[in-house]
C-alpha cells in the first residue's frame, strides 16, 4: 500500500470519522394503527398549517402516498395555499415558507402569516420547519435559535389558543467512498454537526413542555433499526440515513413515507 494512503487511513480512524451503526431502536414510525379511529376524526376537523420547503414538499407527497394507500385517512383536505385566506375549512394547508439558506427569513414568514388578518387566531394547529441548507460550517447556531425561541414565544402569547408543534431539522447523508473520506478528514461533516447542535438546543428546551416531531430522528434511523451516525472530535452526530434518499438530502418515497407516518402520528396526539 502507498504510505500515504496508509496514514490517511490510520488518521482516518484515530480522528473518528467512521460510522457508527451500533445502536439499535425500535421503529414506531410506520404503524398507523395506533392511532385511533377518535384521535383521526379529531384530526380531520382540524385547521392546521404547514410552512416548508424542498424537504416539506416530500413529506406532504408522503402523506398523499399514505391517503391513497390508508382508507382512515382518505378524508384529511390537503391544499397548498397561497396566503391566510385560503384557509377556510378544516384541512392540511402547506405553503412555501421564506427562502433556503436564510433561516431567519423562514422564522419571519412564519410570524408574519400567522399575524397576518390574525391568522394565528382561526386556526388549530401551525408549524414550520428550517432546513438542511439552513445551516452550514459558518452558521452561528446560538443565534438562529434565540431568534427562533424569541419569535415563537410571541407568538405563543399572542395566540393563546393556537397549538405550535416544534420540528427538529432534517440531516444530510454523511459522505462516504473517496470523495467523503477525503472531505471528512479534511474539513469534518461540521454542516450536519451544525443540525445536529440545533436540534439538541430544541429538543432541551420544548421536550417536556410541548409537542415537537423529531424529524431528524426518523431520518436518521434506518430500517434495521440502526441509527445512522458519524464522529467527530469525540462526539456521535445523527446523519440521514441512505436508504431514505437518492440524493443525499431530500426524501425518497420509503423516507417520506416514514417522516409522513410519524408527522400523523404527532399531530393525531394534540
């Protein structure tokens, strides 16, 4: 073997840049089941609001997968709308919600349609999610999320009534083959690292206070039960697992049909 090969294959594993595989959940996900034939007419009779992207738009496909495919559920109104107005009767309204790559213009956005005709007051349920693209090597994670909690807890207060559900940031597959090996040994994966300490920030502060559907927990466990993850230095990261993606971000059919599932499930339990 060339030598230098060699050395970046030693340092390669001393620095903990490998996968990590070893921990095993059960995956709940899947099963609509246990979700009550009460819990999904409630649900049905329900105004709730969606803001996304690119990611977003999957998860709405996987739940019009699960409609086609789940008679209970053929009933939930899906629509993306175009502002507040459009929502009139009870049903799933989604929207795009302000512009990749600038996570504070999405936190704005969500504010600025929910105060919009006093929106936040008509309706049962809102949220919104940031993406992957959100956040990269230089992305101040701290401010993002003060300004996250700042704008949501107004918004909490000023609509008393209205039900904001939190979600974790969706991850990136962690890169692998030479390309991978290369880049992680050089730079680290500190993009998906970035998430990663998001979500952490999210889930401390909401966990035991309120609902939150942990995106980035369904896209990093794998069929078999395994959780997709990766090191770097000395700390285990979630990745989005690769059988969920065919292109390193966005969701394929079999992960947008699990991130649609759990989003039901979550939603059936407000």
């Amino acid at each position: 073997m060339n030598p230098k090969v060699y050395l970046l294959l030693v340092v390669f594993f001393l620095f903990g840049c490998s996968p990590q595989t070893t921990m095993k959940h059960v995956d709940s996900t899947k099963d609509l089941s246990v979700i009550t034939d009460k819990a999904i007419e409630v649900l049905l009779n329900k105004k709730i609001f969606f803001g996304h992207a690119s990611v977003g738009y999957n998860i709405v496909e996987g739940i019009d997968e699960i409609k086609a495919s789940n008679n209970r559920v053929t009933g939930l109104n899906i629509q993306e709308i175009t502002t507040p107005a459009d929502i009139k009767v009870p049903g799933f309204y989604h929207i795009k919600n302000g512009k990749n790559g600038q996570p504070k213009s999405k936190i704005d956005s969500f504010r600025n349609f929910l105060e919009h005709g006093d929106t936040g007051n008509k309706i049962d349920i809102a949220f919104f999610k940031l993406c992957y693209v959100d956040f990269n090597r230089d992305s101040n994670v701290e401010e993002i999320f003060n300004y996250y909690v700042k704008n949501v807890e107004y918004l909490k207060k000023k609509f008393p009534h209205l039900k904001i559900v939190y979600v974790t940031v969706p991850l990136y597959v962690h890169a692998w083959g030479v390309k991978g090996f290369t880049k992680n040994l050089l730079y680290g994966d500190v993009s998906n690292v970035k998430r990663n300490q998001y979500n952490a920030m999210l889930m401390n502060r909401y966990k035991n206070i309120d609902t939150i559907f942990d995106l980035a927990g369904v896209e990093s466990l794998r069929p078999s039960g395994e959780v997709a993850s990766f090191n770097y230095k000395g700390n285990r990261y979630l990745s989005l697992a690769k059988e969920y993606t065919d292109d390193g971000g966005h969701l394929n059919k079999q992960g947008r049909y699990g991130a649609a599932t759990k989003l039901l499930k979550v939603l059936s339990k407000i």
